[in-house]
C-alpha cells in the first residue's frame, strides 16, 4: 500500500520504529523492517494446511479442515518482543497490521476459501476489560480487512479464567481449560466452516477446548490460524 502525504510527515515528525528491532521503518513499513521480515521464521504451513505438525496436533479431536500459523516462537527469540507489545504493553494496532499481513500472504494460496467466517477464542470480560482489547480479535480484524470474512464474538464465551497456560505442560493446560467455554449461539454456526483464531498455540489445548465447544452446535467444520506457533 502506497503511503499517504500524511504518513510520510508524521514519519518525519515521530519516526515508527521495528517493533522486532528498533529500526526505523520507511513510509511504506507498517510495522516490520525489511530485515525482520526477511528473516521473520515463518512456518509456510499455509502450503500444505490439513498435513503439517500444527494441523496434526488436531488429528481426531475436531473436524479440522486447515491449520497454520505465521510463524514459529520460541520465548527468548527475536519475535518475542511482537508478542509482548501485542498481548501486554497495549499496541492492539500490531494485531491487525499482522492480522493483514496473514491473510494477504495466505489468500492467493487459497486459504480462506469456504470459511463462512472467524471466531477470536475469547476472554472472559474481566481479563478483556484488564487489557482493553482481546489480542485475537484483532489479528480476526486484520484478517476481515483482507478478506471480507465476518467476525463472530458472540458465539463462544469464557466464562472464566483459571491462570496463564506459560508455564503448564501439555496435561496441565488441557486441565486449565476443560470447561471454560460456553456455545451461547449454536444456531449461527451450524452446518459453517469457522475459522477459529488464537495468537500463539503450543499444545493446542485451547483451541481444542473452543473447538469441542463449537462442534455442539452441529455440522460444523473448523480452520485454526495463528500468529506464533510455539516449537516443539
């Protein structure tokens, strides 16, 4: 996208800076320099999306159709500081700006073809209301920008929140989540294909919780994308 008079002198005024590396962007960046994303490790799982290890972490427990996620994260890895500014230090704007970015890359490869529309996996109102926003959300707007796809939140609610899943194991976060979300609106999902979004997935054990839920309604098929995917 080509940059407004507007961007350019604002970029003069306060320069954007990498939110990976701390470079200043050009006009044309909207949030990662060249450098990072060149060397952004993306997962390319878009090019083979129902056979991938992503996908296959969802093999029997859901009708999974596709899965992939941006890219790979590990804790201590340069990518590290995009999440934190998205999820803790209140930049909900690198939700969309990646959100796009996704879908731009993933759409000619056909990706979002059948998808009826996107569900964020939601927060409870508390957890929201502490953070002002909720980081999957925003990636899904990102994502609707590109493609048109609607986004559904008031489909799946949490009705509760038992901790961050950081520092569980596979057993332990399955057990965090059991139970935590309720179809409220089943009847505008059955027989559709859901896109269900989430910022970083290790075990899967929150989607899969969303994912039990959302086949309650019937006839559902479901496409799980992310921003990070956690290294095994």
């Amino acid at each position: 996208m080509k940059p407004s008079f507007l961007t350019k002198v604002l970029d003069f005024v306060s320069p954007r800076l990498c939110v990976i590396c701390g470079r200043r962007l050009l006009p044309s960046q909207p949030l990662l320099c060249s450098h990072c994303m060149l060397h952004l490790p993306v997962t390319n799982y878009y090019l083979s999306p129902l056979d991938n290890p992503m996908a296959r972490l969802f093999w029997g427990l859901f009708p999974i159709e596709r899965a992939s996620a941006l890219f790979f994260y590990e804790p201590k890895a340069s990518t590290r500081e995009l999440i934190y500014d998205l999820k803790y230090r209140g930049y909900p704007m690198i939700g969309e700006e990646m959100g796009a970015l996704i879908a731009r890359h993933y759409q000619p490869a056909g990706f979002f073809e059948g998808v009826d529309a996107i569900i964020p996996v939601p927060l409870t109102r508390r957890r929201r209301w502490q953070r002002g926003y909720n980081q999957s959300e925003m990636l899904a707007r990102g994502i609707r920008e590109v493609t048109g796809l609607p986004i559904l939140t008031d489909v799946l609610k949490r009705t509760s929140f038992k901790g961050s899943q950081t520092k569980k194991n596979q057993w332990e976060r399955r057990e965090n989540v059991d139970g935590v979300f309720r179809l409220v609106r089943p009847d505008d999902i059955r027989g559709k294909h859901i896109l269900l979004i989430d910022d970083i997935i290790t075990t899967g054990a929150t989607i899969v919780a969303c994912a039990d839920e959302l086949c309650k309604a019937g006839d559902v098929k479901i496409s799980v994308l992310s921003l990070g995917l956690t290294k095994a």
